[in-house]
C-alpha cells in the first residue's frame, strides 16, 4: 500500500465522505428542510460521475495489494449506476413525500449502497467481493424495510434478509473452499492456480457450485429467484427499481470478477450450470409473467427472463458474450429504471400504481407517458428498434458464434412467449378505456428526466455504435 | 472541419424538419417557413464551399465513416460520406432547386392549412436525398433510397382528403416496393459475394465477381455481376420511372406543385440515375446489364414522349417530358456516358424544375385550373411566367446554345459511338425522341400562352402574374436553364469524374465524341450537320401549324386514329395489367393464404393454441410460489443440492 | 493420541453437541445458553491453531457482550416458544433427508484426501515471544487496510439500518433539550406570580393532595 492507492479510490472516498456528512448535518437539521438532503445526495452522484471521469485513464490499476481494480468495465459500470441511480432519486421525491417516508435516511442509506456496489465492481480479491457484496445488501434490506408501517414491506425485508444471508453463507462456503485449496484470496492468484491444473478437484468444483449459486441467488435465476417476486411486490415502487437497476449492474460487475476474473479457465465446468440456470429462467420468467395481474410482479418475472439473457452472454465463454453481457444488463438498467419511473410516477398519495388495470387508457389521460411505456416495453420485448432489440440480437449472435443454435432456438421462442405481457400493457393503455380520472401529476424536473430516460431506449437502439464499442472495449 | 461541413449539410434540413414538424404549431407559419428556408439555404452555402473545395481546389476524395452503427461478423455498418466530384455536383443541384421549390412554397401554399407540416415534408425530402447521395456505403443508400420513397408517400398524399391523392400516393409506395425489392436484392447479393457494404470495399473486389456465376435455378448461370447490376437497375427503374415501373409518377401529380417539381427535376427520379453512375465500376464489368440499360431507356425516351402528346393537364405533360427525359439519362447511363447523364441530369433539373414552377404558376394564376383546353393567350396576363417558360421549353428540346442542347447532344453522340448491341436501336429511338420531345413542349406552350383565351369570364377578370415569391425562382431558374450548357466540356468530355466514375476503355464513348470536339462553336456547328437540331426545329414548325395555325387539325387526327388515341390515352394499357391481373390475381392468393393458413392453421392452432397453452402454464406455475419462507429457501437448498449432485457424481464415477 | 489430539476432540464434541442444541431445545434461553457453550469451545480450538488474540476476542467480544446483550433481549421479549414450532415436526423428515444428502456430498468434497495432514505442510512451531496481536494488527492496517475500513462502513450501515428502522417518536416519551436548556434563562425556570387566596369548593379533592 502507499498514498497512490488511494488516489484510485477517490470517487469511493467521496462518496463515503458525503454520506457521513449528510449524516452529520441530519442531527442538526429541522426536519421541515428535509430538501437538503435530496439535493445533497444528487450531488454526491453528480460529484462522483465528474470524479469517476476525471479519474478514467485506459488500462487497469490494481491498487491495495491487490485487493482494489479500476478498468474500463469497472468505470463504465459506475458511472451507469451512478446515472441510475440519480434518476431513481429524483423520481423518489414526490413518492417518498407523499408516503410520510421523505427522510435522510433513505438517501443515506441509498448512497451506502451505491458505495457497497462500487466496491464490489472493483473488486480483485474474495475479501473485498464479499465485503462490498454485504455493504450493498445490508443498505438494501433497510431500504425494502424502510417503509416499516407496511406489512407487505416488512414481510419483503424479513425474507430478502433470511434468504440473502443464507445465499451469503453459500457464498462464503465456496469462497473458504476455494481459498482452502489455492491458498489465496486474490482473484488473479486463484486464476493462476487454476491454469496450472490439469483436472479440477472435487473441492473446487465445489467452492464454483457455491460460488454459482449465491450468484444466481443475487441475479435472481431459477431456481433461486423465489425471492425476487415477493421483494419486488413488496417493497416500495422506489427500493423495487434501485434493486432491479442499479443493483442489477452491480451484481453484473460481481459475477464478471468471480466467474471470469477468477474462475474463467473453469468455463467448460460452470457453463453446464449456467445453461440451467439461463434456461430455466427463461422459461418460468416470460411464462409466469404472463398470469401477473400486478405490474411490479410481471416486471419482477421479465427480470428473471432478463437474466436469462445476460447468462447467455456468460454462456458464450468468450469476450464478444461477455460484452453482450454487459451491453445487455446496462441496457436492461436503463429501460427498468424508466419502466419503474412511470409506475413511480403514476403513483400518489395513499395509491400505489402497481396493478395493470391502473394503467388502462393511460393514453387518453396523458399520452406523452403511455408513449413513454411504449417505448420501454417495446424495448423490454426487443421490438426494433430500441435498445432491447440489440441487447437480444448481440446476446443470441454471441451464441451462436459458440453452435449452441438449440439455446438461441429456445431463448428467441420464450422471448416471443414473453412479448405476450408487454404488449398487454401496450393494450391496455392504448385500447381500454380510462377507470381512472385523476390528474398525474408531475414536477418539471422529473418529467424531463423520466422522458430522457426512456427516449434514451429509443436513441440507444437508433445508435448502439458507441454504447457496443465500450462494452466492447471494457471486456478485451 | 471539413467533416463537420459534411455532416451539417443534410442535418441542416433534417433540424428544419423536425422544427416545422415536431413544433409547427409553436412557431406557426412564417417561423415554420424561415426555419426550413434558413435551414436548406444553410446547407446550399455549405454545398457551394464544398463545390469549390472538391471543384475548384481539387481537395482530396473524402471517404470516411462518421458513426459506426455496429459491426456484425466483421462486416461494419456505418454512416458515412463520400464526397467527390459526382457528390458535390449532386448536393449543389439538391440544395439549389430544393431552396427554390421551398420559397415558391411560400406563395403556392399560401392559403393551405397543412402549411407547416408541408415545409416539414419538403426538409425531410431533402435530407433524405442528401444522405442519398452522400453516402459511402449501401446500407446509407438503402436508407436513404426508403426515406426519399417515404417523403414522398407522404407529398404526394399531401392532400389527403383527395381520392385521387390517395390513390396516387398508394401507386407510388407500392410501384417503388417493387424496384425497392430488387434493389434490395441487389444489395444481398453484394452483401452475400462481397462481404461488404463499403462502395470502396465492393469496387475492389468487382473484378473478381465478375469472374464468378450464381445459380438462380436448376441450370441457369448468371454472372454475378450482372445479377447484381440488373437488380439494383431495377431498383433505379423503381425510383427513376423507367418503362415498365413508370405508372407512378404521372400519378404523382396529384400532389402540390412544388412537390412535383421537387420529385421531378431533384430529387427522387434523379436517384436512380445518380445510383448507377456511383455504381459505374460495377456496370461497366457487363454488357448484358448495359444492354438492358439501353433497351430500358429507349422505350422510356420514345413511348413516354409520344404519350406527352396526348394529355391536356398541363402538369401531365411535363411529367411524361420528365418520363422521356429521365430515358435519355438512362440511355446514357446504358452507353457508358456517365458524364453526359449526369450533366443531362444537372441542366435538366435546372429546367424541368423551371417548367414545374412555371407550370404551378399558370395554376395559380387559374384557380387551380390544370386543363390546357382553358387556357390560352397567357402571354399578355403572364409576362414573366411566359419567358421564363419559354426558356424552360427551349432548353427542353434542345434548341442550340441552350443548356439541354449540349446536353442532349452530347447523348445522342455518345450513343452513336456505342459499340453495344442495343446502341443502334437506341439511337433511333432517342432521335425519333426529339422531334416528339419539340412538339409536345411547343404543343403546350402554344395552347398554353398563345392562341385565343379560352377561360371563362371570372378567370379571365383576375388573371394577373403571380407574386414575386413564385416568380423569383423562375428567373433564378431560368439562368442556369440557358447557361449552364456553357460548362459542358469538362463535365463531359474532361477529366471532371475521373474519381468518381470509372469507365472501361473499349466503352469510352465520350472520350470518341471528345475526341472530335474542337470547342463549343465547332459543337454548335457540328448539330447543323447532324439531324438532331432539325428534328427539334421540325417539331416546333409542326406543333406551330397543328395548334396554332389548324387547330382543328388535331381534333380530326384523334377521330381518324381513334383506335391509336385510344390505346394511348389509356396509358399503353400497362395500368390495366397491373391493376387487372396483377394486383387481383394476388389479391386472389392472398385470400386463400389468409383464410386456409391464417384463420385456421396460424391462429386457431399454432397462436391461439398455443397462447393458451401458455396460459394454463403460467397459471399452474405462479402457485409455486407460495410466500411462505421456508418454501423459498427450501427449493433454494433443493436447487443447490441437484447442481452439486451434477459434479459431485460427474467427479466420482 | 497425544495430550493435544485429545484437546481437539473434547472441544471440537462440545461445538457440535452445543450447536445441535441450540437449534432444538425448546427454551429460547438454554438455546443462548448453548451458543454460548459453543463459542467457548470454538475459542479452545482457535487456541490449539494457535490463534490465541482471536480466541480471546471471541469470548470477550461474543460471550462477554453480544450473547449477554442476547440474553436480555431473549428474557425480556416473551416468545411463545409453542407458536414458532408450529409445523416443525411435520418438516423434520425432508429437512432430514436433504441435510443429509448435502452432509454426505461435503463428505465426499472435503475429506482427508484433500484437507487431510499430509495435503499441508506442519505448521512451524513459533517461538514463545511471537506475538499473534502484533502480527493480526500489522497486516489489518497494511495489507487489508481497504477490506478493514469496508468493515467499518459495514457496522456503520447496520448502526444507521438499525436505528432508522426501530426508533420511533412516541408523543408520551421524554428526553432532554440540551439546546434549550443551555440557553434558559432564571427568569424563565422560575415565575412568581400573586393571587388571592382561593377557598376549594370541594373538600374531598383538597384532602386527596394532602
């Protein structure tokens, strides 16, 4: 270690700076200037993207005997969660207002998150996966909690809490048998242990199944999604989109360090599983959507097909799947991030928007935002030509550059199965008639940022060129 | 700088479109109007920078890609420019005449309510053609190529409460489908056989195409090559009306005046021939495709023409002399006088739009009257509009030291030093062509500006010329109509395309015709000797003494022949065909396809059977998920036990 | 079988005999009671690997102060043990079988053959002034400099979590003002006014304060 380690880690620095500072100014502050802490946390990200920025440079550093990495994927990853998750914030602020929930805390708790993530995208060694990895958890089942006056909520944290910390546990069983075996915590040592094997032992074909699972348990892939449903239902519109966004890309970071990073010459062991886990997803997630009568529990099952896709990436086994990966789950953040802005959005006091006959004849009541749903949930089906489209088209190519034509077969198949509950919703607000007459409304900065968010779905698909190169380059 | 100079000229008019599109009803009708003028002058300032830079400075050839849209086995797909020669000529022509036909629009849709959204239109259009013409690769001329078709399904249908409007545009979408098809295929089968869509990329390897044969059905070779030519011709067919897919654009009319003009002498029809000028290297390696060039264009050039002869809308005639025209650039294009189609295309545009305008402007002047039989002696109401029409109609036929006698001419020299075997027939057509070209243009100037007043009384009371909005751009038009011919030597005959275009040395026509050039007097002097200026003067004596001097002359010709008149006025009954047989014979098909495979196999068993399946499925599946803790962390252990079993027992055995 | 073998095996039986208690007896309290007794003998086998800073922290840190804090919560909250065991017995069976199936594929993972003695070099004996606290403390503040602070930020988030998810404003509580009574003034704690003499009406309420 010396002073220049710490110089890779300035944006982490500041953010955990501007989190105990809010924190501090909380105890001072009268509760009416509440707006303090909203406009101090957008800075703190807003901060962060200028410092991530500015501490870009091409190539890779390791940074505290190599526990700490920065590279591309690392800032590319950041800086989208980053974007993400201001865009969640500003949304939060009249839904939490009208909930009585308006407090520092949630900020606070939502910036201890972001950091956890930050620390698990630039992680380079088991220790550091697994302390960031908890950091971001724990600020997360607070956050599903945080709405402690709702049943639903409580009951969404209690099981999030139980099921991540046995997934947790797993975690830290394989982990211990990895290290037992190679000696080290150091992802590139692990992986050159590994190269200089020529079979695997029984032990570490272990540690990768535990490894495995407490990955799919964060992704949330069958058969260790059951959790994703109920927490996505359960907890606040809010706390839903920063964990299936946000979170999403944090755990994209997670699984590239351990699986590839560290595991990657194992790939002929672990893609056996991962076809499983892609293709069982796939399956329950656009089927069971389909008998959803709750928006936020359809999104939460189109997650689970979503993830289907980026194991795909991962099945693949080579750097174009992995760059697929990547655009596809940032992609996939961007348009979840609108999709939940909307049903954010159309929610109000002492009314959650979260059945889709809320959203019927949502065109007559305010068309700019059923063509905003429009778009995401075109994008959501991959109809060209919005991003989804691509995301599909690079994963599926990614695929079958590797001959496995009967798993894009199957994926093209079950995203058609999929595209049925998309184009429900697309129904519904466009051809029912409206039951609900109430005014939406919206504050000015919100409906410039909700509207760019989801035109960018749009513009991303008309111009993917750029977005593909960086995942591209952030993967080689 | 350069660059951004290249991407603002067709992003300019793209920014007018959406600013008079998307806000119209902000910034209302003078903003909507400025906003596109102001935008398309823009980008006519910035083609003439590049004009002189690639022109004049002789600057190096710019091929680069601006925007990778994505790259896919290796193959990219990008935006890009390739300015050259060929690439200034054409923006400068785009820019100029679009500018113009946007502020005659201000007097011509003066009154309609669809003002904004038709500034709008005409911005896209151009944008559309700039990227056309701009592009390096195939995929930017697809898209350019559907974007122009687009613009103009959405023009011609300007008016849509019109019957006949709708119809138009309809037969125009679906006219250009068919050449688009083509088209399209060609591209595949570069696509397929190149590897690449970079125009460079293809070129380089044409030789080596032309080498290999692709086996369509059992037994029939064809040289790729040739395939790829005669597909993407028939794209240029499609877009530049060539016999048989021509029945669109005299349907066209029925869209506003300026639309027409913009279509006509611009923009869409001149993107065929532009296509396959870029596509020179190509065309050049076959002879059949060059054969079926010639055939296509002779027909186009003679029987077009003699259908001008008949028609009394006065926009009708000047559309069936574009038809004719747009054959003589074909025939040129099949002669490999890349050159003189270009240049025709240039001075053509120059006055066809002239005539269009000049054409809109009799139209207001008549209250939207089209009939010729209502018209006469204009020549006293109308003074600007009469001389700037004569002008248009002169330098439409040819007439010496105006612009479309050199580049005419020069046409028919080259088609004359063709060695192919269609040049012959080709020759005659186009020679047969003037004098039918002479008569049509003087039978309307006549019926139109001279000869007796045959409108009624309240016509008559108001008829006055035309606001300076429309008759400025008559006279900015009517400059280059006659004097554009003077630049004629180093387009045609001078090494001006030699970066753009590439000609085999054994079908160097022009280089022959130049050859024998010895200035352009010696050029005037050397018509006299030929036929060809005789055949125009013959034209305009007949046309003289049929509609002015015997006017009932006419009248008993078409009752003697009635049968030929017939059989013209009903357009060659190609219409007929296509409406007849084509389209009911595959309206026929289409409803046994709808009934048997749609209704009773697609939906009532593979959508409606399976959605349903799906449906059961679900609702069985979501019971899994019971809520209850245990159960999830349950399946959970299960699900890890079952994958561990996988390697534990793989391991062990 | 060496005096240090025999150790081993006497705390290693205690850990799991202490651990199988705890998650079947019935008494929530002989339950922490039981954790307790494990920690213990975990901290005895952390002595035999030598560990002896660590062993120490675990019983002071998780015995002397987490378990007791346990404790009282246990005491204090009434659990009816009868209601969380509802449904238990009827899940023993599959939770038996699955435990064991996962017991015997670990067996077959983590056996003698790859963590047994021989797959591992003899640890070297350490000389008796070698100091395990000196060692542990000079590697969390050098080498894991970066995990040891995301610890900190860790136990941060759970005190933040912790205190944003239980504390309640409840109108009867009281607390003290620091602020406002720093700033109080004597004329303020202490107002003399004059009144007359008021004679109760009701004789009974004045005998009550008296």
């Amino acid at each position: 270690m010396n002073m220049s380690d710490f110089a890779l880690i300035v944006p982490e620095i500041f953010v955990l700076t501007m989190a105990s500072v809010i924190l501090v100014i909380d105890a001072f502050l009268h509760s009416d200037r509440r707006e303090i802490f909203y406009l101090l946390a957008l800075t703190t990200l807003f901060g962060a993207i200028i410092l991530t920025w500015v501490n870009h440079f091409d190539g890779r550093a390791l940074g505290f005997n190599g526990t700490f990495v920065v590279d591309t994927m690392a800032d590319v990853l950041k800086f989208v969660i980053y974007l993400v998750t201001a865009a969640i914030f500003v949304y939060s602020r009249q839904y939490l207002k009208a909930r009585d929930l308006f407090k520092s805390e949630f900020y606070i708790l939502g910036l201890f998150a972001v950091l956890g993530m930050m620390i698990l995208i630039s992680a380079h060694s088991m220790l550091t996966v697994y302390l960031g990895l908890e950091l971001m958890s724990l600020s997360l089942y607070s956050m599903v909690a945080f709405n402690r006056n709702n049943v639903l909520s409580s009951e969404a944290a209690m099981k999030y809490f139980v099921l991540g910390g046995f997934a947790s546990g797993v975690l830290l069983y394989g982990m211990s048998l990895v290290y037992g075996v190679s000696g080290t915590l150091d992802l590139a040592g692990v992986s050159e242990y590994l190269a200089a094997q020529q079979s695997f032992s029984a032990p570490i074909l272990l540690g990768m199944v535990f490894i495995i699972v407490a990955l799919a348990f964060k992704l949330g892939a069958v058969p260790f999604h059951m959790w994703v449903p109920d927490i996505y239902h359960g907890s606040s519109s809010v706390v839903t989109a920063f964990i299936s966004t946000s979170a999403k890309l944090a755990v994209f970071g997670f699984s590239m360090r351990l699986l590839i990073e560290g595991m990657g010459i194992m790939q002929d062991s672990w893609r056996d599983i991962l076809i499983i886990l892609s293709v069982l997803s796939l399956l329950i997630g656009n089927i069971v959507a389909i008998a959803q009568t709750n928006i936020k529990r359809m999104l939460a099952y189109s997650t689970i097909s979503h993830v289907g896709f980026i194991l795909l990436g991962f099945i693949a086994a080579n750097p174009e799947g992995y760059s697929a990966a990547m655009f596809y789950t940032v992609t996939y953040a961007i348009t979840g991030a609108a999709a939940f802005g909307i049903v954010i959005l159309l929610s109000r006091e002492g009314f959650e928007a979260d059945n889709i006959d809320d959203y019927k004849g949502l065109n007559y009541r305010n068309s700019w935002y059923a063509f905003l749903m429009l778009l995401v949930m075109f994008s959501m089906a991959g109809v060209p030509p919005m991003v989804g489209f691509y995301a599909k088209l690079l994963v599926l190519k990614a695929v079958i550059g590797q001959g496995m034509y009967w798993l894009a077969i199957v994926a093209v198949l079950l995203s058609v199965v999929g595209a049925f509950y998309y184009l429900r919703v697309i129904k519904v607000m466009y051809f029912d008639g409206a039951e609900d007459r109430n005014k939406i409304i919206v504050g000015s900065g919100v409906h410039a940022v909700l509207s760019s968010n989801a035109l960018l779905a749009l513009l991303l698909g008309l111009f993917p060129g750029t977005l593909i190169s960086l995942c591209l380059t952030a993967i080689s | 700088m350069v660059e951004k100079i290249y991407l603002a000229i067709p992003l300019l008019p793209l920014f007018g479109a959406i600013a008079a599109g998307l806000f119209g009803r902000y910034i209302g009708r003078s903003g909507a109007h400025w906003i596109t003028i102001l935008s398309v002058l823009g980008s006519f300032v910035l083609s003439t920078i590049v004009i002189k830079h690639i022109i004049f400075d002789h600057a190096s050839v710019y091929n680069e890609a601006i925007y990778i849209w994505m790259i896919s086995d290796g193959i990219r797909f990008e935006i890009g420019f390739l300015i050259d020669e060929l690439t200034a000529l054409m923006i400068g022509i785009v820019t100029f005449v679009s500018l113009m036909v946007h502020i005659y629009t201000i007097g011509y849709m003066r009154d309609d309510p669809g003002y904004q959204r038709f500034f709008s239109y005409i911005a896209l259009f151009t944008f559309s053609m700039l990227m056309l013409v701009m592009s390096n690769n195939f995929l930017q001329l697809f898209f350019g190529w559907e974007a122009v078709g687009l613009a103009s399904y959405l023009l011609i249908g300007f008016w849509h409460q019109r019957e006949t409007a709708i119809l138009a545009n309809l037969k125009a979408f679906l006219i250009n489908r068919v050449g688009d098809f083509g088209f399209l295929l060609g591209i595949a089968v570069i696509f397929a056989y190149a590897n690449s869509l970079d125009y460079a990329e293809v070129f380089a390897k044409a030789e080596n195409l032309s080498l290999q044969t692709i086996n369509i059905f059992a037994g029939s070779e064809w040289n790729v090559i040739t395939m790829i030519c005669i597909l993407l011709f028939i794209g240029a067919m499609g877009k530049s009306a060539q016999f048989p897919l021509h029945v669109w654009l005299p349907d066209s009319m029925e869209g506003p005046t300026p639309i027409s003009a913009l279509i006509h002498a611009a923009t869409m029809v001149t993107a065929g021939i532009f296509m396959v000028a870029r596509m020179s290297p190509l065309y050049e390696l076959s002879e059949t495709a060059l054969n079926f060039i010639l055939m296509i264009g002779s027909i186009t050039a003679l029987f077009m023409g003699l259908l001008g002869l008949i028609q009394y809308d006065i926009k009708r005639v000047v559309a069936y002399s574009t038809l004719s025209q747009l054959g003589y650039m074909t025939v040129a294009l099949g002669a490999s006088a890349y050159g003189a189609a270009i240049f025709h295309l240039m001075t053509h545009a120059f006055f066809k739009a002239l005539l269009f305008l000049a054409a809109g402007s009799v139209i207001i002047a008549m209250h939207h009257e089209q009939d010729m039989r209502k018209m006469g002696g204009l020549k006293k109401y109308m003074p600007i509009t009469h001389w700037t029409s004569l002008i248009g109609c002169l330098a439409l036929i040819g007439f010496p030291l105006f612009s479309g006698f050199f580049s005419k001419d020069s046409i028919i020299g080259a088609v004359q030093y063709s060695d192919l075997s269609a040049a012959n027939t080709a020759y005659m057509a186009l020679l047969a062509g003037v004098f039918v070209t002479a008569l049509y243009s003087f039978r309307m100037y006549f019926m139109v500006f001279h000869t007796r007043d045959r409108m009624d009384e309240h016509t008559r009371e108001y008829l006055t010329e035309t606001s300076w909005v429309v008759t400025m751009p008559l006279v900015l038009l009517a400059i280059p109509s006659i004097f554009s011919g003077f630049i004629f030597e180093p387009i045609v005959f001078g090494e001006f395309f030699s970066r753009s275009i590439h000609v085999a040395d054994s079908h160097n026509v022009l280089n022959e015709l130049g050859s024998t050039f010895e200035g352009i007097q010696g050029f005037v002097m050397h018509a006299f000797s030929g036929p060809v200026t005789y055949l125009a003067f013959a034209g305009v004596g007949v046309a003289y003494w049929i509609y002015v001097i015997k006017p009932q002359f006419a009248v008993d010709m078409q009752h003697r022949f009635n049968l030929i008149y017939k059989f013209m006025d009903n357009k060659y009954y190609i219409d007929h065909l296509y409406i007849n047989v084509f389209s009911v014979a595959g309206r026929a098909i289409g409803k046994v396809l709808w009934k048997l495979g749609d209704n009773v196999v697609i939906d009532g068993f593979i959508v409606n059977g399976s959605a349903r399946a799906m449906g059961w499925l679900s609702n069985v599946l979501r019971h899994l998920q019971t809520g209850y803790l245990y159960h999830y962390a349950f399946a959970m252990i299960a699900g890890m036990i079952a994958l561990i079993s996988m390697f534990v027992i793989a391991v062990n055995i | 079988m060496t005096f240090q073998y025999g150790l081993f095996m006497f705390f290693a039986a205690l850990v799991v005999y202490g651990a199988v208690c705890v998650i079947t007896l019935r008494n929530p309290v002989h339950a922490v009671l039981h954790l307790v007794l494990t920690f213990f003998a975990s901290a005895g086998l952390w002595m035999l690997l030598e560990a002896e800073f660590l062993a120490i922290i675990l019983v002071l840190v998780y015995v002397g102060a987490v378990m007791v804090l346990f404790l009282f919560v246990v005491m204090m909250l009434d659990i009816n043990v009868s209601e969380t065991r509802e449904g238990f017995v009827s899940y023993v069976p599959v939770g038996f079988l699955i435990g064991l199936v996962l017991l015997l594929q670990i067996r077959i993972v983590v056996g003698s053959e790859f963590f047994g003695l021989d797959q591992y070099p003899l640890p070297v004996p350490r000389p008796a002034d070698y100091s395990n606290t000196a060692e542990l403390g000079y590697l969390i503040y050098t080498v894991y400099v970066y995990p040891f602070e995301i610890a900190a930020v860790i136990l941060l988030v759970a005190i933040i979590a912790a205190i944003s998810l239980t504390m309640r404003r409840r109108p009867e509580s009281r607390k003290q003002m620091p602020d406002k009574q720093v700033k109080v003034k004597a004329d303020e704690r202490l107002k003399l006014i004059k009144m007359d003499a008021v004679v109760s009406v009701d004789k009974k309420d004045q005998g009550d304060d008296v």
